[in-house]
C-alpha cells in the first residue's frame, strides 16, 4: 500500500530529529571530553583511579544483569522483582554476618567471613527466587506480554515492604573486614582491596556461570528451551525444572552481587536493589538482552562510564557537580545504544520464532 506525501515527511521529520539527537550528543561529548583534557584538571592516576571504580561497580552490575538475561532468554518477560532479589541476598547476608562478626569468626578466618555469607545470600536469594516464580510467574506463564510485568511490579513492592516491614526503614551497616582495608599497589598503583576482592570475586562467578550454561548438561538444555520450549518438551527437558534453574542461578548471582555491593559500600536499606536493579537492566539492554556475554559487557561498559563520565563529559562543559548527574550519564549511554544499534552492543541472538 502506498504511503501519502504527508507520512513520508512525517518520516523524514522524525529519522531528520533522531539524527539531529544522535549528532547533539555526541558533539557534547566530544566538546566536553576535550575541554576536561585541556584543562588538565586530573591526573593519569586519577583517571585510572576513575576506571577501577567503574570496574569494580560494572562488575556489580553484570552479576546482577545475568539475572534479567537469563529470564527474558528463556521467558521472554523482564522480571523487574530481580532488584529486590540483589536487596533480599544483601540483607540476608548481613544477619549471618553480624552474628559471625561477633562470635569474632570473621576476624579470626577473613576468608571464610567472606564466603560463607556470599554462599548463604546465594541461597537465600534463589530460594525466594523459585518462591516469586512459583506463585507470580508460572500461572501467567500463558497470559499476554504486559500481565506478568504486572505482576513482576507488584512482586518488587512485595518484596520491597515485606522487607521495610520486618527490619524497618533505617540504614544498616555491614561489618568491616579488617583483612581489606587499605590498598594494594599493582604495577605501582595503589588499588583499594576491597575492589579487587568485588571485581575478582564477581569475574570468577561470571566465568563459572558462562562454563555452566556453554558445558554442562543443564546449560544445553536452557538453551534448548530458549530456543523453543514445545520442541525441548518433546525430547524429553523438563521445562518447568529448567525455568525453575535458570530463576535460581540469576538469583544466586545477584545475591552474591548484594554481598559485594555491601562490602563496597558498607549500607543496606530495603530500597538498596532498586538502583542498582535498574542500572542493571541498563546493563543487559546495552550488551543486548539475551545474551549472558552481552550482560557482563554491557555492566563492564557502563561501569566504567558512570565513573569516569562526570569527570570526562560534563566537567568539560561547564555543569557544576557533575558527578551528581551520573545515572543520566547511564541512561543517556542507554538511549544511544538503542538508536545507534537497537540489539545491543554485542546483539541479542534472535531464531525466526522468537522475532
């Protein structure tokens, strides 16, 4: 059917906008990235200073971005109560280790302070995981797109109040480990151990899960259910156990995700998974929803650019308190990617069925 002249440069006026949009921002950021050098404000150790905080935090939102992709592989749903499940591990470890920190246990055996309440948030948040499934999901499983978003909705602010209803609306302060503080100098820089110990921790957990799904039996058979439930079914996967699998092990990694996001920045509060849930849905969309490497670039890249951003693009242009504006840096990167390359920077693989 023919288009009238008045949608064609209806079109026109839209495609002419969006590239108008695309060509503002990045002559900001160009402007505004040479300005900063110009100006020589920071110094080569600040920088890298910079780029090992944004590490450090993208690799939080990897592990939590593993999550959304892993769902939505297999689903085709965003779960938005995955947030709650990052806050649910957090505060779960936190209990297990006051109450090691008193016995004196953490201070005595740091390492196994560190492991053991990461294993229990493990635990803990895949457990109420396959709870939220089981009872918000799986009976949507049938219904239109936008009912289980509903539902995932109201299972966050169920999670989220049960939460403030138990331990209150107040900050909580996750107990030091002595063993971390102070820096270590790595070809002569001085690095904060406790960034080493999250971006190491959170790569080996990324690297274990990826071997998971690559190698093992019940890693094909999540990929053979991402790519047609009916025809899995019929050589003999049980699907319900493998989306039951796939909630607990994105769970699991944003449970650990919560514990190292605690030793990072020692404060727990029953709102702690929603930023960060959010920047890591960013995450899985920048790297291309679907795809687990996707989710570990794309929480990498946005790391590094909510940390060293403020500094780089908006200082340059004048803004006073940039670093204020760093979430808009992370979502105005998110808006860039979509009109730049929709997929993602790494492309959510697509059968014809699923497109």
């Amino acid at each position: 059917m023919r288009t009238s002249f008045g949608e064609r440069l209806l079109d026109s006026a839209v495609s002419g906008f969006l590239w108008g949009f695309r060509i503002l921002i990045v002559a900001a950021i160009l402007i505004g990235t040479v300005a900063t050098v110009r100006a020589g404000k920071y110094t080569g150790e600040q920088w890298i200073d910079f780029v090992i905080q944004g590490i450090s935090q993208g690799s939080l939102y990897a592990l939590i971005a593993l999550g959304y992709t892993m769902v939505y592989g297999i689903l085709r749903m965003i779960n938005f109560a995955h947030g709650d499940i990052f806050m649910s591990g957090a505060f779960s470890a936190y209990f297990l280790a006051v109450w090691l920190n008193n016995l004196g246990f953490i201070e005595a055996h740091p390492l196994l302070g560190l492991l053991i309440p990461i294993l229990f948030a493990m635990v803990m948040s895949a457990a109420i995981a396959m709870l939220v499934e089981r009872i918000a999901y799986r009976p949507l499983r049938e219904a239109p797109r936008l009912v289980p978003l509903i539902s995932a909705i109201g299972a966050s602010y169920f999670l989220e109040y049960t939460f403030r209803g138990l331990f209150g609306p107040g900050v909580y302060a996750y107990p030091s480990i002595t063993v971390l503080e102070g820096d270590w100098l790595i070809f002569g820089i001085g690095i904060h151990k406790v960034q080493v110990v999250v971006a190491l921790s959170a790569a080996i957990m990324m690297a274990t899960l990826y071997s998971l799904v690559q190698f093992t039996k019940i890693g094909k058979a999540m990929r053979a259910v991402s790519e047609d439930k009916d025809t899995a079914a019929l050589m003999g996967i049980d699907v319900n156990r493998i989306i039951v699998a796939t909630f607990a092990i994105g769970a699991a990694m944003a449970g650990a995700a919560g514990v190292l996001n605690s030793l990072l920045f020692r404060q727990i509060t029953y709102l702690v998974g929603f930023v960060p849930g959010i920047k890591a849905f960013t995450s899985a969309v920048l790297g291309g929803i679907g795809n687990i490497p996707g989710a570990m670039v794309g929480g990498l890249v946005l790391g590094i650019f909510e940390s060293i951003g403020p500094s780089l693009f908006l200082e340059g242009l004048g803004i006073p308190r940039p670093y204020q504006l760093k979430d808009a840096i992370a979502y105005t990167m998110l808006v860039m990617i979509l009109l730049f390359r929709p997929s993602g920077i790494l492309g959510e693989r697509l059968t014809k069925k699923k497109a």
